[in-house]
C-alpha cells in the first residue's frame, strides 16, 4: 500500500522505495530535488498503521553549470520576501552556503527555498541572521 502511494505521486521518482515492518516506514533511493524527499515522506504521512518514517533518500542533483550562484542571486531578487542585497551566497561541489542577515524568519526560510529551487544543489548551509 504505502509503494502504490508513492507509485501514483507524480512529484516522486521511481527512484524511490520503501520498506515497512511493524509500522516503520522506510524511504530510500535517490532523486535530484529536495522537494522530490520531501513529498516521498509527506505522501505517506496520511496512512493509517504508519508509526514513523525514516527518511534515508540522498540528493543526487544533476551536474549543472557554474551558473548556480548566479541562479540563486536572480532567485533571490526575484523573490518579494527576500532583500538579496544583504545575502551572500557561495557554492561549492553542490554545496550552498548562504551568509548575511535577513529581516525576519520568513526571509531566511524563503531565501532557503529559493537556494533549493537551483539545479545541482544537494546541500544548504543557513548561516543567514535575523535582525531588525
């Protein structure tokens, strides 16, 4: 049952797979987007029996260009929540690191978002600080 959910998710690869025993579910495989791991999990959330969810899918992005970091900056200034002028972001092997200070929580969670929505990125470093 909680294959066929996932089966007939179109935002979740076949990639994918799960395992339960006595109510346990396990996710595993790989995709190439942080929202494909997330919606696995999500998508199961609802069954009935379900105890808990471990979920051991790993990012594997698509090589992409050197253009990452441009691509979160225009994302970043395209975003009415976000000030991009205060966020720096570096990227390394996959790997975003987002530095400066953000007005509210709300600006640091969408500047975070816009990050994960760029090709190739398997890992989010938040060093991003509120103030007002």
């Amino acid at each position: 049952m909680a294959s066929d959910h996932l089966e007939w998710n179109a935002l979740v690869p076949k990639t994918v797979k799960v395992q339960v025993t006595d109510g346990v579910v396990t996710l595993q495989g790989t995709v190439e987007w942080q929202f494909q791991k997330e919606q696995a999990e999500r998508g199961l959330l609802p069954l009935i029996g379900v105890r808990s969810i471990l979920n051991k899918v790993t990012l594997n992005p698509k090589p992409s260009a050197a253009g990452i970091k441009i691509k979160i900056e225009n994302a970043l200034k395209r975003n009415a929540e976000t000030e991009a002028s205060h966020i720096k972001v570096e990227t390394s092997d996959g790997t975003v690191t987002l530095h400066g200070n953000v007005r509210s929580w709300v600006e640091r969670e969408e500047a975070e978002h816009a990050a994960w929505a760029a090709p190739g990125v398997a890992k989010i470093e938040n060093r991003l600080t509120v103030s007002s």
